[in-house]
C-alpha cells in the first residue's frame, strides 16, 4: 500500500510540476514587470513656450486664432517630421511646416515672424524704457497708457487721426474706405462684418494697433483675400507673434530656372503688378522695396506676392485724408521696427510705375539673364535696361514692358508644370 501512494504522489507531481513553476516565476517580482501589461505608449509631446510663440508678450501681438491648431499638434514645424522632436530656433524669421484640418492630409505652411526676434526684443526694450523708464515691463500696461492707445479706446471707427506717423507703408496714405475695410475684415475676431469698432474688445484694439505699427502684412492678407483673386496667400491665423499662411517657394529659387519657366514667372510678375496698379476697387498698390523674397510662386506655378510688408496703398477714388502734418507725427508706435529719425515720405512723391522700375532693376535680370539664345536675349536685356532707367520716364517704362512681354510670351511652353493655366493653354492664347 505504502508504495502504492508513493507512485501516485509522484504522477501527481510530475503533472502538476509545470503549473507550479508557472506560478512561482510569475510571482517573482522580476516576472512580475515582464508579465503585467505594458504601460499606455505615451504619444511624444511638442511642448511650445509662450515664450517661442510670443504668447507671454500679448497682447501686445497679432492674435491667437491658431493657437489651438498648434497646440494639438495640427500645425507642425519641419523638424517634428525627424526623430529628435524639437522646436526650431527662435532667431529665424521664417519657418516651413505642415498643416491639417483632419488628421490624415496634410499641407504646407509658412510660419512668420512681422520681424526678426531681436527687432522684438529691441522694440519691447524701447517701450519699457522710453514709457515706464524701467528695463522690463508689462508691455500691454505702458501701451495702454499712451495718448495713441486712449484715443483708440473712445473711438467708434478707425479713422485717419487714429494711424497717423506708423511706419506702414499701407498706413502711409490712408483713406477712410480702407479703414473701413481694414475692421471690417479683421480675421482675429469673430465677429467682423461692421465698419464700426463695437465688437472689438480693448484687447482686440491693442492687437489691431500693434500688428499695423510692427508690420501690415498679415492685415494685407486678411482685407484682399486669394478667395477673391487678389495675388496674396491666403491667411490661416495667428498665434502669438506667428503668422501662418499658405506656402509658398521664393522666386530667389527660380533664378536659375529653365527658359520657359523664367520666361513664365516673368510674365505673371508683369500681370501681378498691372492689377495692383489698376483693379475694380480702385486701389493702386506699390512697393517701397522688392527683392528676392518678395515674390513667391505655389506647387501649381502661380505666382504670388509672397512678402506684403512693403506694400504701399492709396486710394484712387478718396485719395489720402490725412491732413499736412499729420504723416508727420510720431510715437513709440511710430518708433517699434524703425528708427524714428527716418525721413518722411509724400504721397504725392509716388510715381504710377516705380513698382516696375525697381522690378526691372532688382528681379528680372536675375530671372532673365543668361536664359536665352541671341538675338532674343540682347533684346530681353535691352528692354530691361530702358525700363530699369525709366524713374523719370513712365511712358518709356510703358513701352519697354509691353515689347519685353510680346518677346517672352512664345517663349512659354504648355505643360503640367504649369497646373494653374494647363490644359487651358492648349485651346485658348489667352492662357
């Protein structure tokens, strides 16, 4: 009997012997970490700085319409897309990224500054010093204690007396149907539509006032939309001292571009200035500088005006309603991007072709030169120099523009790279 129990205690630990070691190895704390669910994978975070986004400075700012997008992650720099996640440098003026509204497609972005980030830092600086006479400051509580801003704050519309001495080029000449146009667009609020300052709260008013004293462009955006055919990209939003806009390439990457794509971009730049200067609402638009990141062209070969912060605007049916003087006046939001000793510019000293000119001098040649066989670039270089001479001969421009556009127009060709006019100019010469 004896060795009977034996062997049966033997089988039984010889099947049960499997399960126990089981047992005990999970019960081991060392089994215990392998074997319990691995933790939640923790999707990696970008943490943004109010600092980096210019949030801590509001409002003294653009506005902050997109900042949700960026902090759910929906707009994202560049270097998110490697395997170090980080925010780029904060010294750079410009940033490339990408935007989504869905999750799944996504699309390319410029994010800007209205200037560098030491202009900032030296602009904050002057307001602190020149305002409260401390070396730091709530930059929102010195602005709000100018005689400017006061004026602001009682005043229904946004008139003429309201934007006289900033450094804005489009400000240079005010009408009143263009500020007007200004409130009643203003993309940073919800409910724009009035010509009347009513629904824009006082922080609102400060944001206007700062984005107009530091750098109209993203304004310019917002009043003359791409939806309706002015050559601008279009506005997504702002968030602190960010701008975010649609993407564009710099002509400056084109100047070495094949004959028929230069010969192209010529021609559109040639169309983009005419509509500036004549065009439905009346308006003539010129530049008081151009260079190579002026202009910009889209993924489908459209070119665009791609920096508006020169842009120059007077109005060809109320003219300027400034008095004499008043362009002449001059405050720290006179003084935030320029030195306030700057000379004073006249209205009446802007000529109908100086956008060309300066064109002809400082863009065409860098597109044009050295593209084509002779006699054809003879003539090109030509013509360029007749109207890049011309300061003083508005009708010698006329005439040099519309021969050097006659001659680049065979010299287009008629292919997919040029998704914004094809397959149209396969049937039609208007395209």
């Amino acid at each position: 009997m004896g060795r009977w129990i034996c062997r049966l205690c033997s089988r039984v630990a010889d099947s049960w012997l499997p399960l126990l070691l089981v047992l005990a190895l999970s019960c081991s704390p060392a089994a215990a970490a392998t074997a319990s669910p691995s933790a939640p994978h923790v999707k990696p975070s970008y943490s943004f700085g109010r600092t980096f986004l210019g949030l801590d400075k509001c409002n003294a700012c653009i506005g902050t319409s997109i900042c949700k997008k960026f902090f759910k992650e929906e707009i994202r720099f560049d270097t998110w897309l490697s395997s170090r996640l980080k925010l780029p440098p904060s010294y750079l003026l410009s940033y490339s990224g990408n935007y989504t509204d869905d999750a799944q497609s996504w699309r390319l972005v410029d994010i800007t500054r209205l200037t560098t980030k030491y202009q900032h830092d030296q602009a904050d600086k002057r307001i602190c010093t020149s305002l409260l006479k401390t070396k730091t400051c709530s930059l929102e509580r010195a602005l709000r204690r100018t005689h400017r801003f006061q004026k602001w704050l009682r005043a229904k519309r946004l008139t003429p007396d309201l934007v006289q001495g900033l450094s804005s080029p489009m400000l240079r000449c005010p009408s009143q149907r263009l500020l007007d146009r200004i409130v009643r667009r203003y993309a940073e609020v919800p409910d724009a539509g009035s010509i009347y300052m009513d629904h824009l709260t006082d922080r609102d008013k400060l944001r206007l006032l700062y984005t107009l004293s530091v750098n109209s462009h993203p304004i310019l955006l917002q009043i003359f939309p791409d939806v309706e055919g002015w050559p601008f990209p279009r506005y997504l939003g702002s968030c602190g001292r960010l701008v975010v806009s649609a993407s564009t390439q710099p002509l400056r990457d084109f100047f070495g571009a094949a004959p028929e794509v230069a010969a192209d971009l010529a021609l559109q730049l040639l169309a983009v200035l005419r509509s500036m200067g004549t065009n439905d609402l009346n308006y003539f638009f010129y530049f008081t500088h151009v260079d190579a990141g002026t202009f910009g062209v889209f993924s489908n070969g459209h070119l665009f005006i791609r920096d508006a912060s020169t842009l120059g605007i007077i109005d060809k049916e109320e003219g300027s309603q400034l008095i004499d003087g008043q362009q002449e006046y001059k405050d720290i939001f006179s003084c935030l991007t320029v030195d306030c000793q700057s000379a004073f510019v006249s209205c009446n000293s802007i000529r109908e072709k100086q956008s060309f000119v300066m064109v002809c001098q400082e863009l065409l040649p860098k597109l044009l030169k050295g593209k084509f066989l002779q006699p054809v670039q003879e003539k090109i270089d030509s013509f360029l120099q007749h109207c890049a001479d011309g300061f003083a001969d508005d009708q010698g421009v006329n005439e040099a523009l519309a021969k050097l556009a006659e001659l680049l127009k065979p010299l287009r060709s008629c292919d997919s790279r040029f998704a914004y006019r094809y397959p149209d100019c396969k049937y039609s010469d208007k395209y």
